[in-house]
C-alpha cells in the first residue's frame, strides 16, 4: 500500500494556564504540560495509525481526534 500527498489531525486545545493553576511550582508545571503534549501526540499518532496500518482511513477518526483531507 502506498500513501501520499497530506492530511490535517486535529486535536483538542491544550491551555497551559489551566495546567499551571493546577500545580504547586514550576518543576511540576513543566512536567505536567510536557505530560499533556506526549499524551496528545500519542493518541494522534494512534488515530494515524489506525488510519493507515488499519486501513481505516478517516473512519479512523475519535471524538477527540480528526482526521480530514480537504481535497477529497
């Protein structure tokens, strides 16, 4: 199977003040929100995944992640 051209993932808004609020200094500010990135990049990657290694193309999409081409 051969893939090409591009696509948008969209994900939710990540805040970063509504993370730092929720922590006590700023060591813990900056683990929480890499956290929250690495999270977000994770279940992308899975929705992309899905998409192409289980040929789900843009049924692949979640509540939270999707997956569009806007040329189709």
């Amino acid at each position: 199977m051969i893939f090409h051209g591009a696509g948008l993932s969209i994900a939710p808004e990540i805040c970063f003040s509504e993370i730092a609020v929720a922590c006590e200094n700023p060591e813990e500010v900056k683990e929480a929100y890499a956290q929250v990135l690495y999270d977000s990049v994770i279940k992308q990657c899975n929705v992309l995944k899905s998409a192409i290694h289980g040929k789900r193309g843009l049924e692949a999409s979640s509540r939270t992640v999707s997956l569009s081409q806007q040329w189709n």
